[in-house]
C-alpha cells in the first residue's frame, strides 16, 4: 500500500535487480529457499522455450513462476534478457498443454524488444538527467513500452521521506536523448493475547532455555524499537505467553503481526494451494515497532514493516493489514503489476481482497471477517475504516466505477473499482448483512443487479487470474479478460461464478471483451 495516513494505506517496497541482468539466482531471493521443482524443470528448458516463441538473437528468458493445473496444463511466467541487459516491461506468460503444446502467450507490451544498445549517454549523464542527488546504482536496460523498446538507464535512488517511510525511486532516462521515460517508487505509500484479534495461538521455537517468535516455516518477528533500518531484535520469552492486549507490552504488537503472518501463510497454502510468498515453503521476516509513531506499514521485497500509529498506540498489526503487506509479496512474485496506472489500482486492490480473505479464513470471533480495509486501526482517528469494498466512495476519494480516468488516480483510489467487483461478485448488489456489518453495494450506470456467487469461489477466481493471466502491466480490460477465463477453467462457463464475475465486471462499467460465459 502508500502511505498509511489518513485517506491513504499501506505501502509496498517491491525489489528490482539493479545492477546486473536478471540471472537464475534471482528468480528466489536469498534466504527464501531454493525454486520450486517446476521453475527447475522450466529454467532448464527456456532455449527451446524461446525459440519456440520466435524470440530474436540475443533474447533470453528466466522463468518467475509456475503454474500447474490438476490436467498438467503449466502456466510459466517469464522475465527477459536482451544482450545480457534486463528488460522492464518484458514479462510473458505461456500456457501450455501437458504435452507442450503452446496455447496461448500474454505479452506484457511487446514481443520485440531489439534495440541498438549502444548508449549516447554515460551513467553519470542518466544521473544527471534523473535529478538523482544520490543513487544507489544505474544499470543499462531495455524499456519495453507499448510505443516500442527503448534502450534506457534504471536510475535507482535510496532515502527517507520525512514522514519515515524508506524510498526507492526508480527514474528510467532515454539513453539516447536523456528524457525521462518513467519514474516510480518501489515503496509506495504494507498463545499471544493479541491487541486486536484475542487470544490467540502463535508457532513458536524453543531456544536456550527460552523461546523465539519463529514458527516451524520460518516466519519470525523482530523488534526495531524505533529504528528505521536493520533487521531488528529478534523477540524471546522465558514462558512462551506472549503480549497483554495492550501497547503496555512490546510484545503485543508482534504478537498480531506474527499471527498475521501465520495465518497469511495458511491462507495461502490451504486455499490458494501457493506455499508462501515465494512459492517455497519459507516464511518471512515480520519487523514491528519501527520509527516513531509512523503510520503506515509496509513490504518491502523481504519482509513485513509496522508502525505504531498516531502516538504509538495503535500499531498497524491488524490481520487484514498484515495479509494486505504479504500479499503484495505474492503479486510480486506473480504478476508484478507495476505501482501506477490501471496496474497500480490491481495492485493495491488484490492485496486488499486477499487480506479480507485472511479475516475470513482466521474466522476470529474478536474480529470476524468483513468488507471493511483498516477498521481496527482507526487511520482516520474517528473510528472509520480506510477503505468499503462495497461502496468504495464512502471514503470520499476512491472509484465505484471504472472510467478511462482511473489510471490517472493514486493506486489507493484507483484500486475502488476492482474492490468494488470483489464485493459484487462475491456477495451481489443491493443491501445485505454480513456478520453483523450492514453492506449496501449499488451497480454503476444502469447496470442490472448482480447475483453473488460467494467470496470463496472469488476469492479463486481472482488468484488464479492473478497468477496466470495478467503481466506486469495489466488493466482493468485484462483483469476482465483474465477473470472471466478463469472463472470458466475453475467453474465451466455456464456455472454462476461464471456469471458473476461477469455481472459484476458489466456492473463497475469495465468495457466487455472477446471473454464471455
């Protein structure tokens, strides 16, 4: 998410190689385990793979991610190399059948990406170009955009905004005529007794006469106190209870966000059938208590980073909040969407449905699960919630509908139509209860009412368009494509998931496609 003050959310710090081409080594950062079997097995193929595409001279592919169907079908997602030069905007998904048959390629922006790669300017002219006081580092790339390849620089400056929250602006400059082609920012503005969930249980490790908040997979919780940098302390305890419900208590805090993560990670195993953010079975690191009363939290391409909150005293660890940082680890990982444009609202928007598909699943009597991002963390200091999934303008900024306008608007806002789709298509259109929260979700220009085909069905349907259909730079007329396909894979195409996922696509104004149930 951005910045969690008020109006706003979370925030996501996506990781991008910098100074080198992509590389095997890079397809699962450090730390997180080795690729999974498939990506294995697919990596060794991606000669015969690019040739089969019809890929030019000197391209070269590193697989990202696999997705196998129960029928063997494989789903690969692929980066792009040219001349040993990472291209941006290059990623590919391919399905093919068990037997290998190609049947379909989604290009992000264009299969050609060959251009002279022979620089006009030097790195330190790009940097210069970039109004980069200081860098972090430059590398040679290609820019892959719909208007066609540019051979570019990645000019990668690193600080600290003076609300807190960490920066990594990236400035792509032409590296012929020093125009700036694209600017964005990796970091947008993310048995205990819990301060927001009750009691709860909690994977711990025995360690020393002591225990360590680190559960079997990995995931572990550490305390910053305060800092803005590092790894944190990692958090012990003699007894093994954790936290007392309140602020009084360090603990307390981790305690949420460790449950968060946990419960995160089972979501996505159990359900989704994804073994954690990186597909690996290795948990993530959870730093709580970080700066001084920061509002926000955020993911940062390795971990999860809370804030206490106005006056520290309501730390960002609320369930939903945690599965809205992780899974903006799982869009990474996938789909990449990039953080501005219709692929920024997509972006912001699933890690909103799959952190209210976390509430859900935890099943807490403490906080059950509803439509609402943020409500027990009173970002707005009046006890509102920061987002409504059923009528997403009752925050006074977000999109119901789709318009042609949406990309121009702040990922946070222009997520509202998709969120917007989520609640229709899981629960319908109209006025409802959901576990004691009253809904009322209207259908944009005349649209006829939706018929919900329940949030679980959605909740698939939304995963595995983000997992096998959509690229990097994706809109909301290839989240419709890409949906509705899945739908019919997941539920055949006459199936009343079918039919909702459509319905309620014609219900936020997204214009239809080739796609039909």
């Amino acid at each position: 998410m951005k910045k969690l003050s008020a109006g706003m959310a979370f925030g996501v710090v996506v990781a991008a190689a910098v100074a080198t081409p992509f590389s095997a080594a890079q397809a699962v950062p450090a730390g997180h385990g080795a690729p999974a079997p498939a990506v294995a097995a697919e990596q060794a193929k991606v000669a015969d793979a690019a040739r089969a595409l019809g890929l030019g001279a000197g391209q070269a592919l590193q697989v990202k991610g696999v997705v196998t169907d129960p029928d063997g079908t494989r789903h690969v997602r692929y980066e792009r190399t040219y001349q040993g030069l990472r291209v941006i905007g290059g990623d590919l998904v391919v399905e093919r059948s068990a037997a290998g048959a190609t049947r379909s390629v989604r290009w992000n922006a264009t299969k050609a990406v060959d251009v002279a790669t022979s620089p006009a300017l030097s790195a330190g002219q790009a940097r210069s170009a970039a109004r980069a006081a200081t860098t972090s580092g430059s590398a040679l790339v290609v820019y892959a955009a719909d208007s066609g390849p540019r051979l570019a620089y990645d000019v990668v400056s690193e600080g600290v905004r003076a609300d807190q929250t960490p920066s990594r602006l990236h400035t792509i400059v032409d590296a012929r005529s020093g125009a700036t082609l694209d600017r964005y920012d990796d970091i947008v503005e993310g048995t205990g007794a819990s301060q927001y969930s009750g009691s709860v249980a909690l994977g711990t490790t025995p360690s020393g006469g002591s225990f360590q908040l680190k559960d079997a997979v990995g995931n572990y919780t550490t305390d910053l106190n305060g800092a803005t940098t590092g790894t944190g302390t990692q958090f012990t305890d003699a007894d093994d209870v954790w936290g007392n419900g309140s602020v009084s208590s360090r603990q307390t805090a981790a305690v949420d966000a460790h449950y968060g993560a946990e419960k995160t990670f089972d979501y996505y195993k159990n359900v989704q059938g994804r073994n954690g953010i990186w597909d690996t079975g290795v948990g993530a690191r959870s730093r709580v208590h970080y700066g001084n009363a920061y509002n926000n939290a955020f993911w940062d391409g390795t971990q999860m980073t809370y804030g206490d909150g106005a006056g520290n005293a309501k730390p960002l660890t609320a369930i939903d909040v945690a599965g809205h940082e992780m899974s903006h680890g799982v869009t990474e990982n996938t789909a990449g969407l990039v953080y501005r444009g219709d692929a920024g609202g997509l972006n912001e928007a699933t890690s909103d449905i799959f952190g209210t598909a976390v509430e859900f699943y935890a099943n807490s009597a403490v906080d059950p699960g509803d439509y609402l991002i943020g409500e027990k963390i009173d970002i707005n200091g009046n006890g509102t919630p920061l987002r409504y999934m059923d009528k997403p303008s009752k925050d006074g900024r977000s999109q119901d509908c789709w318009t042609t306008g949406t990309r121009n608007l702040d990922p946070h806002y222009s997520s509202g139509p998709l969120n917007h789709w989520f609640f229709l298509a899981s629960e319908g259109s109209g006025a409802r209860t959901v576990n004691g929260v009253a809904y009322n979700s209207p259908t944009c220009g005349g649209a006829p009412a939706v018929t919900g085909a329940g949030r679980t069905n959605i909740e698939k349907v939304w995963y595995r368009t983000l997992s096998t259909k959509l690229t990097s730079r994706s809109d909301y007329k290839a989240a419709r494509e890409g949906a509705i396909a899945s739908a019919k894979e997941l539920y055949g195409a006459g199936s009343p998931t079918c039919v909702a996922v459509k319905s309620a696509f014609d219900a936020i104004a997204v214009p239809s496609g080739s796609q039909t149930c």
